[in-house]
C-alpha cells in the first residue's frame, strides 16, 4: 500500500520504519542532531516548505544502511491513521 504525506509525495508503507511527531521528539538534543546529520547528507525531502512541519518519518532507503527523512506537514496521528495504525 502507498501512503500519501502531502504534496503528492507517495511511499510504500512497508519502507516506513518510524513516524515521530516533531512537536514531542524536537525537544531532544538527539533527534535536532539526527535531524541535521541527515539534512547534511542529503536524506531529506520536505513535503512543503511553506508550512509549518509536524511530524517526520525515517524510511529506508535503497539499501540496507541508506534511509531517508520525509518532514511531512501532517499530524503523526493523521498518519498512523492512514496507516491503520493508530
């Protein structure tokens, strides 16, 4: 199944291993260093840079040690509800 984040940007669920809601996880020193290493490494897409983000979620890539940061303006819980998840 693919799942829709926003601005037409489409992933199969099953490359999803995590979705975290920005508003809780940005407050730790970890998750803004994660964050940037991956932005420096060219792992990120924004699904819209106008708005404001509120959740991320690590894919995996295209091989075993490569993943892929999607910064998504939908809730986490929009998200995990499209996943039947939540």
């Amino acid at each position: 199944m693919y799942l829709n984040i926003g601005n037409n940007i489409l992933l199969n669920d099953k490359d999803i291993l995590a979705v975290f809601d920005l508003d809780n996880t940005s407050q730790s020193h970890r998750t803004r260093a994660y964050l940037k290493r991956a932005e420096q490494a060219g792992q990120v897409t924004y699904t819209n840079i106008e708005e404001i983000p509120k959740s991320f979620l690590v894919c995996a890539g295209r091989n075993r040690h490569e993943q892929r940061v999607y910064i998504s303006t939908l809730n986490s819980q929009t998200i995990a509800a499209r996943l039947g998840r939540g």
